[in-house]
C-alpha cells in the first residue's frame, strides 16, 4: 500500500503524518512553525529542514526503509491557512505567517524531494480528513467549522472537496461589530473562537464583573488563556460559562446561514475548543433551529473524530485523491 506525507503548518506546530491510503498513520511528527526567518535560511528552507528532521526520525525511517516497490512514497500533502493559488501552488496570503505570502511553496517542496506535491487551505485540508476517515465518512454533503483560535471552514459538496475559500469565520453577522484582523468589522470569528472567549471575559472583568477569573495569573488577566475559562466553567464560574453560551448563540447563528444557503447532511466542528462541547452545544442547536428554514433546521452537528493530526492526516489523504484523478502527477 502506498504511503503519502501530511503536512499541517499551524500558526504554532507544523504537524507531519506518513499515513497509508486506507487513513492508517504510521508515524507522526510535531515541531513549532518557523514563524521567522533565521539569519541565514527562509521560513520556506526552515520548512523544509523540518520535513528532513521528521523523516530521519526513527519511526519514520523505519516506515520508509520497510517500504516495498508496491509502498512507495506518493507525495507530499500540505496544509497552511490562508489564500492559496492552486494552479501554481503559491501561497497568496497567509494570515499567521506573512513572510510566505508569495512564495511558490509547492515548487520548493516539489524541487527538495523530487515528490509531487499538493498545497490546500488547512480547514479545506480538515474537511477532507473528516470525508476520509473521520465522523463525515458517511456524508456527501457537510460543512468542516474548526474552531480553535480563530474559525475556519471547509465543504464537502458532492463527496467531494470544494477547492474555494469558505471563510465562514469571516461571514459577518453584527453590522458595526467587532473589528477583524481580515480587515472587516462583526466577523463571526470576532465572536465565536477561543480569541472571542478571552476577549469577551477580559472585557467584563475590565467592567468590574465578578468571576474566579479575577483572580487568575497572578493578578494579570490578560494572560487569561481559553483553556483556563474553560477551567473555572467547569468549577461552575458564571461569566465562564456565559461566555461559552454567548459562543454557542453566535456559533449558532452562523451555522442557520450554513443550513439555508448549502443542501448539508451534517455540520462538522473541529479544533481545540471541542473539549468545551457541553458548553455551547445546547445553546448552539437551539439558535440554529431557531433561525434556519424549519425544514432545514434538523442538520445535525457533530463532533469531530479527528481529533489528533486532523489537518496532516487530511493533507495526506488528499494527495491521495490528486493522484488518483490525476495519476501522472499532482500538476492540476
Ligand atoms: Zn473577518
């Protein structure tokens, strides 16, 4: 069976899989993003080193070195956030890591292993692990939301990756809103993602609310982290657990829009936020019935099962997919 390279580059890990193309991970691998360049190398080169180092690990050379005529290497499956040119593999804006806005990363990485490589927006990347061997196994049709610091989406349409942006953390859902870094204002990622959690907890303890959380960090509140008013929801603090409902009201509003506008068999939530589920799931599907076409409304959203190396493992299935339609290379 052939093996194929997953690669994730996150705003703080690169995560890298050696998977087989029945969704088998084989060996995994995880390093902090080179977000700046070294004296000497470019991010793109640092990526690079970083692929080399994965593969002299032991557990990857022992997959590569048992590696028969019949399983060899089919090529390198990339995910990174932000805009990407799929015809020339270049990346044309990336939110999390400027320096590569630009830069032809398909051609480096092709050139440096002499593999073929495709390059795929990470959420776009999420979304098809999920079809591939995640919870939308059984799906032809559902939306990928990844809920982490910020909000990203992906769309499976027809059984198939629909290959264009789906920002859905970038629809807006409150005229003169919050101002995004996408250069909008009332993003729904403004609202709903672990950077809104804190946002909205600093900006009431600000306001003088009552909360464990004033005594958190050492006095210093604005060292909160999500994790942490996850934490005191848990021990039962109010305005921790209001915070998680508010998420799962505008969360909920978000995926009404989904519901209406896409013929979807399910919607998909991923990313780190989904060890806070029973927080805003309730408040989340009570919005979305509330506000979506009723007949539409009984979409139901799941949670992710991918939830270790989803973006690398869907990096590599996806691979898989270029080649097969296109078995004289990933050039498409
Ligand atoms: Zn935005």
């Amino acid at each position: 069976m052939r093996i194929a390279i997953g690669i994730d580059i996150g705003g703080t890990n690169t995560k890298y899989v050696l998977a087989q193309e029945d969704g088998t991970v084989l060996s995994s691998y995880k390093k902090p993003t080179p977000i700046s360049a070294d004296k000497n190398k470019k991010i793109e080169e640092l990526l690079v080193d970083s692929l080399r180092e994965f593969l002299n690990t032991e557990s990857a050379k022992k997959v590569i070195d048992g590696a028969s005529e019949s399983s060899s290497i089919a090529g390198i499956g990339i995910g990174i956030a932000g805009l990407i040119d799929r015809k020339s593999g270049k990346i044309i804006q990336s939110p999390n890591m400027s320096k590569l806005n630009g830069v032809p990363l398909k051609d480096v990485f092709e050139k440096e292993f002499s593999l073929p490589v495709v390059i795929e927006n990470d959420a776009n990347i999420y979304a098809y692990g999920e079809k591939w061997v995640g919870a939308g196994k059984k799906f032809n049709n559902f939306a990928v939301v990844t809920l982490g610091t910020g909000l990203g989406g992906g769309l499976i349409y027809n059984g198939e990756l629909y290959e264009g942006p789906m920002e859905i953390g970038h629809m807006v859902i409150v005229p003169s809103g919050r101002y995004c870094t996408c250069g909008s204002y009332g993003c729904l990622e403004s609202y709903a993602s672990g950077r809104a959690i804190v946002d909205n907890v600093v900006s009431a303890l600000e306001k003088g609310t009552e909360s464990l959380l004033s005594k958190c960090c050492d006095g210093n509140i604005y060292k909160i982290t999500p994790e942490i008013v996850f934490k005191t929801a848990l021990e039962g603090d109010n305005l921790s657990r209001e915070v998680f409902r508010d998420l799962g009201q505008f969360l909920g509003i978000g995926m009404s829009n989904l519901m209406n506008i896409l013929d979807l068999e399910a919607i998909i939530i991923g990313g780190g936020l989904i060890g806070a589920w029973d927080l805003y799931i309730d408040k989340l599907n009570k919005e979305a019935s509330k506000r979506a076409f009723k007949p539409l409304s009984s979409v139901p959203v799941l949670k992710s099962t991918l939830t270790k190396n989803a973006g690398s493992i869907g990096a590599a299935g996806f691979l898989f997919s270029k080649i097969a339609s296109n078995p004289t290379g990933a050039d498409q």
